[in-house]
C-alpha cells in the first residue's frame, strides 16, 4: 500500500475523530448546566405514578418469558405465510401453484406440531403444577 492511499482514509478519522469530541463535549455540558439536587424521592423507583410498593429488584415469574418467546416465535411464523399467499396466484398461472400449496400446508403442519409439543408438555399453562408421586408409605415390621 502506497503512503498516498492513506490520505483516502483521512476523512472517516477525521469524522470519527469528531464524533467522538461532540459527544464528549455534550456530555460535559450537560454535567455543567444540569442541577444536582438528589432527594429521597427523585431516587425512588417509578411505577407509573403509583407509590411503589416492596422492592424494585422483584422476580418475575418465568412463565411469562416462556408464553411471550412462544407467541413471539408463532407470531413471526405465522406473518411469513402472508407473503406467500400474497403471490400465490402468480405461482398458480406459472404451474407451480401445487407445490406453493403443499410448502404452506407442511409449513402450517410443522406450526401445529410445535403448537402440539408446547402444549404437551405444559408450556402454555400459565400456572403450572408439580406433582411428585410419592411412592406408597412402607408398612413398618415390629
């Protein structure tokens, strides 16, 4: 590489160099100007206008990342379909119209047999219980 094919990349260190000093520059001004009055109530956890009630680092029940993951991932496969079905009569004049339509069916089919699966092993219930067999109390020999 040339000493002159530097030069080619002088403008993007000069606009990183100067990306940089206008966020450290905003920064420090806003350090400045802001006020720094803290209190008690400025440091509370907000809670959409409510008083908060216990404290802000609560656990969450996991079932609900469970069902939203669920949705999320039906959701987006199911919006994939309507892109399909969009130009599915183009496909139908060129021919290929049956095997459009057997790709959405298998497709529907894997969507339902997932569906099936989460259901099966209670993923869709919200409260789900544990029950462990206990083994039948043993008869004492005196």
């Amino acid at each position: 590489m040339a000493s002159n094919d530097i030069n080619v990349f002088m403008p993007v260190v000069i606009l990183m160099g100067l990306g940089i000093l206008v966020v450290a520059g905003a920064g420090l001004v806003s350090k400045i100007l802001r006020p720094h009055r803290p209190s008690v109530l400025k440091e509370t956890p907000y809670e959409c206008g409510e008083e908060p009630i216990g404290v802000a680092w609560s656990a969450f029940n996991v079932r609900f990342y469970v069902v939203g993951l669920i949705f999320i991932i039906f959701d987006v496969e199911a919006a994939l379909m309507y892109p399909v079905a969009a130009v599915f009569k183009k496909f139908n004049e060129l021919g290929m119209g049956g095997l459009v339509l057997f790709e959405i069916f298998l497709f529907t089919i894997i969507l339902v047999a997932g569906l099936a699966y989460c259901w099966a092993k209670g993923d869709l219930d919200w409260v789900k219980s544990f029950q462990v067999n206990n083994p039948a109390p043993s008869k004492k020999v005196s």
